[in-house]
C-alpha cells in the first residue's frame, strides 16, 4: 500500500523529510488522491531513467512545461506507483524493456503544476505528490515520440542535464538531488 510504501522511506535531507510528511498527511486528508478529480492535488509518478552505464539519462521535451524534463504521470486511480512510473516510461519513450533497479522509492516530491491547457481543456493549478522510482534502459533502443505529451526524447549527460532544461527550480531542486542520489546509490553497489 501507498501509504506504508512511503512510511518506510527514509528521506537522505531536510527537504525531503519535510517532503514526506507532507505527502503522508495529504495522503491521509484525500482519500481520492489516486484520481484526477482530486482538486487538491494528484499522486503521480515519475521514473528517474539512467542508462546501463550509469552516466546518461533519459529526458523528454515537455509540451505543457517547454522543458526537458523527467518522464512520469498521473497515477489515474493505481495505487502501485512503481507500475505507474513503468507504464508511463514505457508510453512516453517507447522503450518496451526497463530494468528496475530497486523496487523501493528512490525519492519523494511535492511539485507546483501551474494552470495550463491539455487537450484543449483548462487544468487549474495544483501539486503533484510525486514518486519517483529509479529504473535503466540501453541507451541504444530505439526511442518513439509521444506526440501529445512531448516534443522529443534524448539522453543526457550529467551536465546537460543541468544545463538544457528551462525550468531553474527543477534542475536546482529535483534533478540536482536525482543525480546526487543516483550516484550514491551506485557507488554503494
């Protein structure tokens, strides 16, 4: 279960702590989290994807955000993130074979989504308890557009992925921590 999934992760910083309870007790306050009906904010999921030899990783071009970014999604009522954050990955790159690296979350985020047009409806601003989950695939598969979720999909560096994305708060606070994260854990294996 979601919530027990989260209790048992333990946060590496402040921020994320903080992060986590923030996330548990709006677990606990929106039992409609899962749904996009929840007007408070939705769960989501998110893959942090890194190549087999751990020094690339995977991005796509964002059409609401105009931005590099990370792949994930809405968890659309699936209280199993880790398939959420495999079935988005899997729709958005078109990569069919991920490995997940560790079953358990990687890292936790309460994220600011500001009012935006999708599918030519308005969606109100809101936040995004996110779930991110840290997965690999061969650099080399091909890779398949998702034209109404994104305008490209490309492997980065390190440093590009702290350089192309045009959104600073992401690369100061989400993919700084990512990269930081993905380092220690693969120094410890």
């Amino acid at each position: 279960m979601l919530i027990d999934e989260i209790n048992d992760y333990q946060p590496d910083c402040e921020e994320e702590k903080k992060e986590k309870d923030n996330f548990l007790l709006f677990l606990k306050r929106n039992p409609d989290c899962l749904s996009r009906a929840c007007l408070n904010g939705q769960v989501s999921s998110s893959a942090w994807i890194v190549n087999k030899t751990h020094d690339r990783y995977l991005m796509c071009y964002h059409r609401i955000y105009d931005s590099w970014s990370w792949i994930g999604g809405h968890a659309d009522n699936e209280s199993d993130t880790l398939k959420v954050a495999i079935k988005e990955s899997q729709e958005e790159t078109g990569i069919k074979n991920f490995r997940v690296i560790d079953d358990k979350i990687f890292s936790l985020e309460c994220l600011c989504v500001l009012g935006h047009y999708k599918r030519g409806q308005f969606v109100s601003s809101h936040l995004h308890y996110n779930v991110t989950y840290l997965l690999e695939a061969d650099d080399l598969d091909s890779l398949i557009i998702k034209e109404d979720e994104n305008k490209g999909l490309k492997w980065f560096t390190r440093e590009e992925v702290l350089t192309k994305p045009s959104e600073p708060w992401m690369v100061e606070h989400i993919y700084k921590k990512m990269i930081r994260k993905s380092d220690l854990f693969f120094e410890k294996k």
